[in-house]
C-alpha cells in the first residue's frame, strides 16, 4: 500500500557509466538530458548491463508501470512536452534532423566505437566491461559487439571512407543548423528541446569521448563546422548533464488510488473465507458418501441372480 502523501519520482534505469558519461548508450543519455531540460524529478538508477528482461535501456518505473526504450519519451511527453513551443516548420525540420542523426551520425559512431578493431580492442572493451564481473566479462563483450556488428552489416557499413563520408554529411549540416539559428543556443530557438537531446546524446559520444584516431575520421569535416558542433555538446553538458539534481515536493503525475488498510474488515473476510472452505468440504465428503452407498444398493447381487450349486 503506498502512504497518502507520499511522493515517489520515476525510477529511470540506463547502462552503466562510459569515460565521464553517465550512459554508455545515445538513448540512454538522451534520457538523462531530457528529464534535465524538462525539469522532471526522476530517480536515476545504473545498470551493469546494457538490457533486462524487459529489452534494451533505457527503463522508466513508474508504480507498477514500465515504459522500455521504444517509449519512454512517450511516457515523459504526455505530461511535459518539450517540442510544444516549435512552429510546425519547425516541427518538419527537427523530424529530418533526427532522422539525419540516427540514420548516420548514429551509424558512424557505433562503427568507430564497435566496429573499429583497434578501437575495440583497446578502448571500448575496457571501458564497457569494467563494470562486470571478471569471468563474464567475454562472453558478454563478444555478444554486445556481435550485436552492433550485424547492424552495421545490414547497413552496409564496412570501411573508414564511409564513415568518414557519413560524418562529414551531418556534422556539416548540423554545425549549418546552428549557425543560421539566430540564438546560436539551441536547435529550436532560445529554449531546448526533445531534439537537443538527441543530437546532443550522439554529439557527447563523439566528442566527450577519448578514441585517439577520431581526428582521422572527421578529416573530412570543415574546422569551423567541428568546433561549432564541439561548442554546442560543451554547453548542453555543463548545462544539463553535469547539473544538481532536480529538487520537487510536489507529485508530478498522479499517484494510483490510495486504498486504506482495514484490519477488522480484513479479519472478518478471512474468518469468512474460511468457514467456506470448512463448507467445501463438507460438502465434498458428503457427496463422496453418497456415491458410495448409492452404489452399493444399486449394484448388491439379489437372490435370484445367485446360482444354486447341488451336491450330486
């Protein structure tokens, strides 16, 4: 039963910690960046792993509720919707924007994290599976990254020079975002919103991160274009990601029906159940009585039906 009055906050479960990152994963950052924005006072609770039961990081606990990866922004939204102050113009060009991250960006750094075998062997691994225990530390790594491996196949993504291409597209496109936004702040305007936590969630996993050849991989992309989109992940990081913790004594969402515990009700309904059950049983051992005599009229031989043997 919960106590009336109390507040409990949502419990929001993303992967372990990676470099100076709270998050090993974009969507769990961009989680974490959004509750920030959005000024929800969440509770935030760090896995080992990177999946549960329930599939992929992040989770959002809310009483008996649980909202997966697909659909906790959904969860967030319904009450505090952060897109709720940009035009529809807006609203179409933040939409392709996204796509643009996650179609690319997305892409390019999962194959400098995962698919790069230097990278891997003597970054990511270490990074990853310092938080679990020593004797599972293989097994688990080599699964994650068979994982990421198969997604880049299916992608088509094999080499450097894709990737390089790939991030030259939307680095460049998004540094050109910013620079005709005439607030320069954010990608809505004057105030963040849900994409600044998706751009901003891929930008810190690339740029907050200490992979020595990334200089490699954006030889492509104009310096002015790096050090604008370097800009932004520095100011959305002090700004939201290396904040206090939001403070709030008032109940954000509703709470379930708060329900009174009654004990004289509650003993009365037990001694009800079990006089019941006394009842059941009676009348189960009855009915076996009666079967058992029934038969027995029923089915004893009469005088007629026994055979008379004679002595010769």
């Amino acid at each position: 039963m919960f106590e009336e009055g109390a507040v409990l906050r949502p419990i929001v479960t993303h992967s372990p910690s990676f470099f100076e990152l709270p998050a090993t994963n974009s969507r769990c950052l961009e989680a974490i960046l959004y509750c920030n924005m959005a000024k929800i006072p969440v509770q935030f609770k760090e896995s080992k792993y990177h999946s549960s039961c329930q599939g992929a990081l992040p989770h959002v606990q809310y009483y008996s509720e649980v909202f997966c990866s697909l659909n906790y922004l959904e969860f967030f939204k319904k009450k505090c919707n952060l897109g709720w102050c940009l035009s529809s113009e807006q609203v179409i060009l933040s939409n392709a924007t996204v796509s643009l991250v996650r179609e690319k960006l997305h892409l390019a750094i999962m194959y400098i994290h995962w698919g790069d075998q230097n990278n891997y062997d003597h970054i990511t691994y270490a990074e990853v599976s310092k938080h679990l225990p020593f004797v599972s530390r293989w097994l688990y790594m080599r699964r994650e990254r068979a994982k990421f491996l198969e997604i880049l196949r299916l992608q088509g993504l094999y080499s450097k020079q894709q990737v390089q291409s790939l991030l030259k597209d939307s680095i460049e496109t998004l540094a050109l975002q910013l620079s005709n936004n005439p607030d320069g702040y954010f990608f809505g305007g004057e105030s963040s919103t849900s994409i600044d936590a998706t751009i901003a969630s891929e930008f810190l996993l690339l740029f907050a991160t200490n992979y020595e050849n990334l200089g490699k991989y954006l030889e492509l992309c104009s310096d002015s274009a790096i050090q604008t989109c370097r800009n932004y992940t520095n100011r959305i990081k002090e700004k939201f990601l290396l904040c206090a913790p939001i403070a709030s004594t008032e109940i954000v969402w509703e709470k379930p029906t708060v329900m009174k515990f009654d004990q004289k009700a509650s003993d009365n309904e037990k001694d009800n159940m079990e006089e019941e059950e006394r009842r059941s049983w009676l009348f189960v051992l009855g009915s076996i009585a009666f079967i058992v005599i029934f038969s027995g009229v029923n089915y004893s031989p009469g005088l007629e039906d026994i055979d008379v043997y004679e002595d010769e």
